[in-house]
C-alpha cells in the first residue's frame, strides 16, 4: 500500500494498492479514503482537468483545527472551503503539486514552492531537474533560485540599489551529483539543457556535490544546499584564455558580476545566466574600469569578451586606425622571409650555436589505454595542417629564408619503462626528459620539433613534445595540444578529422604583416610609441657591487622565485578593489622597485604579448609573440595608488598599440644608442598564464606534467637584459624565477632584490597610500 498524508490531516488522506507494474512506471498516491475530499486547485481556487498540473487540498473529518499559537500560519493553509455551503468548512492547503491521472488515481508532482518565477517567466524547478536528469553522467540533481548582490562599488548607486532591490536579481543554480568521479563540464551541461528547455530556464551555474542533503522523508533538503559562495564551481571545460589586459579586466568583471569562474574569451556572456540588469550593471562596472562610456548595446551585439573587447579597445583609443584588412591565403608564395621576431631568435641560435635555451619542452600525463597508431596518426595530421612544422631556415645572400616542405613523415619515439621498479622509472624518465628538452636543432633539417611517449604503465603514459621557439610560442602549444586529442578521438574511432580547414598560414601573417608596414596602416600606433619612447632618460644603472668577480657580459645566472598563498589571494583581491589585474599590481611593484635601486625616476619595463588579436591567428601554430615596453614615471612623492593608476593607464596603452612589431619600432626609435646594452629597457616582465585545463580524448586523460622536463638553466642570456622577471600563474598559485647578469649581481644580493620585491607587495597592498619615499627596503637597495 502506498499512503498520502501529514499531521494536519491526522496522517493518511488517500491510499493506493501497488502492485509489480512495468519498469519505469510512477506509483500514485491512490485516491481519497473514506470521509475525505481531495481537490487539484489552480492559482484562482478552480480545479483543474484530468493531467494538468494542481495544488492538492484535503477537505474532510481528519482536518485538524490549525496550529498552536499560530493564527497566522493557520489563516494561510486552512482556507475557507469554496465547494461547501458551510461557512465553517475548510480545506488544507498542503503545498503539493499533483494532476488526476486518466484512471482517476492522483500522481504526485512534487511540492509548490518548487515553482519560481524569475524576469517575468514562471518555472518549475522539477522540470529543469528531470531534464538534468536525463544526461547519462548525471546521477540526481536539485535546482534552486539563487539571490544575487549587486557588486558595483564604484558604479551609479541608482542602478545598484535596483539590482540590489530588484525581484529579477536572482539567477538559477543546479546542483548536481555525477554517475562517475569526474562529470561533464557546465559548458556540456548548458548545452544538453539548452536542446529541452527555454533559455531562460537553462542555470545560469552548476555545482558538483557527493550527494543531496535529504529530509528523513527521503526528500532533497533544499535549505540544507550549501550557497554557491562556499562551494566549488562546476567544470567549465577548456577555455580559450584572454590574450590582452582589456580581455582580462572584461573577464574579472564578468566574474564577479556572474559569480563564476574561468570564464573563456569565446563564452557567451547569456549563456553564462546573463540578463538585461546583469548587462547593465556590467556596462556600469566597464565604465568605472576604464574611465569611458561603454554602451549597453555593444554587449547585446557583441555577447563574448572576444568580441566586445575590441569595441572597448576602440573606446580606449579613440585614434585607432579602421579595422585593419583580414589576413588572407597568398598563393604560390614559396620562400619567405622572417617575421621580425624569428630574425632575432634566428640570430640568436646562429651567435651561440643552436643554444638549448630556444627550445620549448612541455610534458602530458597520459591516463588510460593508449591507441598508438592513432596518436602517430593525429600528430601526423596536425603536421600536415601547420606548415611551421615543416618548415626549414635557410640562411642565403639575401638574407635568411623559410621554406615549407610540403610532406613530412614525423616519427614518434617510443620509450617503454613500465618493467623498471618505480624509484628507478621515474629517475629515468626525469633523466630523458631532461635530456629532450636540452637537444638542440638544426634550423636547416625539419621538422624543429619532436614527440617522444614514454609508456610507464600498461594505462601510464607521458609524452614529451619539444619545439624549437622560432615555428612556436605558448599559445601554439596550446592549439597543438587541443588539436591533438580532437583528433586523438576520432582516429581512434575511425573517423575522419573534425576539424576545419585553417583560414591562412603563418607565412600568410608574415606577408600580411610587412604589407601593411610598407603602406603606413600602422602609422597611428607608430606615432604613440614615438611620443612615448622618442626621448629616453638614460638607462637604470645599477650599481656593482665591488668585490663581484668578473665574468663574461652575457652570462647569466637564475633565482627561482614564489609567493605565499595568502600573498597572492592579497594580490588577487587588491587587483580587483583597484580596477586593474594581478600584472598591473606586479609590474607596479617592479616599477617601485627599480626605482629604490637605481635611483632614476624614469622606468621602462618590457614585457611580451600573444600578439594574436587578428581573426584568424588564434588556431595557428608559429612564433607570433610581440614585446611592449612599459614606460612609467615613480616620483617619491607619489603614493602606491597612484603609480599603480599609471601603470594601469600605461598599459591599456600599450595593449591598445600592440600590432607593431617590436623589434620595426627599435630599429625606428634607436638608431642613435649603443647597441651594446638593449635601447629600449634593461629589464623584462614576462607574465605566463599556465593554467592548462585537462582534457579528455575517448578514454584517454590528458594532463600537464611538472616533472623535472627543462633543460639546465642556460649559461647564456637570452637577451643583453640586466634583469630578467619571469612570473607564471597556475591555477591559484604564482612561480617563477629570474635571470640576472653575473657581471652585475651575485646570488646574495639577487636574493635581496627578491626580498625587497616582496616585501613592496605586500607593503602596497597593505597601505596603499604610503608615498613611495617611505617604502621600507633592505639597505643594499636604497639610493
């Protein structure tokens, strides 16, 4: 027997006989026992026809008289009985939904309050929840209608104080527990939602729990779900990063508004549970982080940051020049020359004889069965999709050249280590990583890159895949890494290759990009950095220190570098209060640093950029990294705040002003200096973002690797740079090291630079306003 009940109604007020049933089936809560009226009432007290959906009354003798000291609560759920002529009759109001069946028998729908309405549209959570259901990876799930608080401290308090008010600030979250460890990503979900139900019922965030929090009943405990803001977030699967510091600032704001994280430059700003108030209070917040008018429409038209942060670009730099022409194919092109950063790199490895330092190592952790011929297969493709990877460098008369071979069979080492016990396999495989990573190259014999697949386990594996920096850069490694496990999954289910043709080529980029110098389309972007950098102050000396013993002028040396936890959670949290990112707060302290140091007034920091900002370039293989130079005044007087302001300024300048290759505007901008020391900086700030997302190929997991991969520290400088910053964020972590001249720096005071370095963070963070002449540094420092 199946009963229906509460103690309002003296327990059970309707009964149901169950018998085997087919799979599947849904059990009924019966029909009325004797002495009992049951009725399905619509919102006007109406009844409702046989299966549509109603709230279930219970009339009768077993009706209780209301609830102790409750006069209240007992005039909301006992109403007045509109189907009986006693003036005294009342019917129970139980807050469940149900619907008659067409035998008559009375299903259970689930509780009232279960419908929400949000922006004007009435829901049923219950609908949202079986449609979630329903994907094979989710085992249960409960949605709930989430309150949002307007995050707008410097946007106007009219605005904020609707979002704060409003009905319509509020979004839906699910909460959801998969079959397996490892569930789909929210992306996947939004997307399997978005095929069954309205927009505006798909949530606007996923949750992963362990299990519901249930009521003895067995029913979801909904005030027992945990908020959001205590709670990890649902994968959102791989994102393509933000490439500029105007991405970045577009994706904080969207984070913060939205209450995610990783949001990517290619995710859509609705999809994500945006709305109309959610837009405008972003247009607000774009208007106090960039100090200009950002019109509402742009993100209605332009819904991603990739989209939109050309818009705000446009915004930024009012005299930016039309939207330069697209980059096309050039056919029958042959050799080509260099781009200008491959000159260099080329120069590079022909001064110090291939030099290790150029190449790029990265390792993968692959778990699960490994299909060998199909990887072979998919890293072929992928070589024959990118000509860098069969590229040559010929150094002729004229100058050196490039050219593509237009087939080139790769070859896959294969190193087996799974018989070794397990002290002795991993030392082995540090010891041929490293080993990999410190082979050099041949420019003249492709390809310039190479795949070895260690096999540690009959389902543990690791892959080392080393390029030579001139045919790459990391962005590049990521397209590889991506488009591999595409492929990966359809060779190894013998279909063909999903992906689409690539637009252009690097040498298309090249040619494109020598064009447009020659016809003065980058005269704009020429003419600010002349007026930036045209009249240098002289360059930061540092002082030497008297007993360091001499050593060759480009020879360098690296000290590792890290921060606390609670540092950079400071720092991440400073970033935001001030409208800027993690790297304006860096760069900042660098400035104030080299200040202290040198005494000079006037600081120049170079630092690199992706450089892909033009259609097209994101999915290709090829060295496209460019170097801004970041020039900022510290006068002692300022406070912390203030030059961060600059910095800030200075470099949504530069990003503004990013398509002209460096090293065009050093021949430009230093024909006059000695070529003996870098003309434009002496110090470098290179900002890497690590954070790889694991991806997933038809039962293969592939993950980066931290093993020991890299090659020695190089003996030689990259560049003639006195200082060298190398910083690399990794999920919520910051690592990196320094490369500094021996002939200026020994360990010991390296390591006092690095203190100091801190130590200014933290003192700008802590009191923001302190005037830089009252910043505490080590005595080794002070000027």
């Amino acid at each position: 027997m199946n009963l229906y009940g509460s103690s309002e109604v003296s327990a059970d007020v309707t009964c149901s006989e169950i018998d085997d049933g087919s799979p599947g089936s849904t059990i009924s809560i019966g029909r009325p026992i004797h002495n009992t009226q049951i009725y399905l009432l619509d919102s006007h007290m109406q009844p409702v026809p046989v299966g549509a959906r109603g709230e279930l009354y219970v009339g009768g003798d077993s009706l209780a008289r209301g609830y102790l000291k409750g006069p209240k609560l007992t005039a909301e759920k006992f109403v007045a009985n509109p189907f009986s002529v006693d003036t005294d009759s009342r019917l129970f109001r139980t807050g469940d939904m149900a619907r008659y069946r067409a035998d008559g028998d009375i299903e259970s729908l689930g509780r009232a309050d279960d419908q929400v309405k949000i922006r004007g549209c009435r829901i049923e959570l219950s609908e949202i929840e079986a449609a979630l259901d329903h994907h094979p990876a989710i085992r249960e799930s409960a949605v709930a209608l989430r309150e949002l608080t307007a995050a707008e401290p410097n946007g106007r308090a009219d605005l904020q104080a609707k979002i704060q008010n409003s009905k319509f600030a509020t979004q839906l979250l699910a909460y959801v527990v998969a079959i397996d460890q490892a569930g789909p990503a929210a992306r996947e979900l939004r997307s399997f939602l978005r095929a069954k139900l309205p927009d505006y019922m798909v949530p606007g965030n996923f949750i992963w729990l362990e299990k519901l929090p249930l009521l003895p009943n067995g029913k979801i405990d909904r005030r027992a779900l945990p908020p959001s803001a205590d709670l990890d977030g649902c994968n959102e699967g791989t994102v393509m990063e933000p490439r500029t510091e105007i991405e970045i600032l577009i994706g904080q704001i969207w984070q913060e508004i939205l209450r995610i994280d990783n949001v990517g430059v290619e995710d859509n700003f609705f999809d994500l549970g945006g709305h109309s108030l959610l837009a405008a209070q972003v247009a607000a917040r774009m208007r106090a982080v960039f100090h200009k008018p950002v019109a509402l429409r742009d993100l209605f038209e332009s819904p991603t940051i990739a989209g939109l942060a050309p818009r705000v670009e446009r915004v930024v730099r009012p005299d930016q020049e039309k939207d330069l022409p697209a980059i096309t194919p050039v056919p029958g092109k042959g050799a080509v020359g260099l781009s200008f950063g491959q000159k260099q790199l080329f120069l590079f490895g022909q001064l110090f004889g291939g030099a290790d330092f150029l190449n790029m190592p990265y390792a993968y952790r692959l778990e699960g069965r490994v299909d060998v011929a199909a990887l072979k297969k998919a890293i072929q493709e992928v070589v024959n999709r990118h000509d860098p990877l069969r590229t040559a460098f010929i150094d002729t008369a004229d100058g050196a050249r490039q050219v593509v071979r237009r087939r080139l069979t790769v070859k896959l080492s294969i190193v087996d280590l799974a018989r070794l016990p397990k002290k002795k396999r991993d030392n082995k495989l540090d010891e041929i990583s490293k080993r990999d990573a410190a082979r050099t190259f041949d420019l003249e014999k492709p390809p310039l890159f190479r795949t070895t697949l260690l096999r540690l386990a009959d389902d543990q594996y690791t892959l080392l895949v080393t390029m030579h920096h001139i045919i790459s850069d990391q962005w590049s490694m990521g397209v590889f890494r991506k488009e591999l496990a595409a492929l990966y999954e359809a060779f190894t289910t013998a279909m063909p290759s999903p992906l689409p043709a690539l637009p252009f080529q690097y040498s298309d980029f090249i040619t494109w990009q020598k064009q447009l110098l020659k016809s003065g389309a980058f005269e704009r972007q020429i003419a600010y950095w002349r007026q930036r950098l045209d009249e240098l102050a002289p360059a930061l000396e540092f002082r030497r220190e008297p007993n360091l013993k001499s050593a060759p002028r480009f020879h360098s040396a690296r000290q590792p570098m890290e921060f606390t936890d609670d540092l950079v959670a400071r720092i991440k949290s400073f970033a935001r209060a001030q409208n800027c990112t993690p790297f304006m707060v860096f760069v900042t302290a660098l400035d104030v640093l080299l200040y202290r140091w040198t005494g000079e007034t006037d600081i120049r920091i170079g630092t690199l950029v992706a450089n892909r900002g033009q259609a097209g370039t994101d999915g290709l293989i090829g060295y496209f990294v460019n170097a801004l130079v970041l020039r900022t005044r510290v006068l002692p007087a300022m406070t912390c705040v203030e030059v961060l302001r600059d910095v800030r300024e200075t470099c949504l300048g530069a990003y503004a002003h990013q398509d002209v290759p460096f090293e065009y505007l050093e021949t430009l901008l230093a024909k006059k200096r000695k070529r003996a020391r870098p003309p434009l900086y002496q110090v470098m700030f290179n900002y890497r973002n690590l954070w790889t997302p694991t991806l997933k190929s038809n039962g293969l997991t592939i993950a980066s690797w931290n093993g020991k991969n890299r090659a020695s520290d190089p003996g030689i400088a990259m560049a003639r740079l006195d200082v060298n910053f190398h910083l690399h964020e990794m999920s919520t972590k910051f690592t990196g090291a320094v490369n500094y001249k021996t002939d200026l720096f020994d360990r010991s005071r390296i390591a006092k630079l690095l203190a100091d370095y801190s130590a200014i963070l933290k003192q700008m963070i802590a009191y923001p306003k302190r005037r830089i002449a009252k910043i505490a540094v080590s005595q080794v420092g002070r000027r």
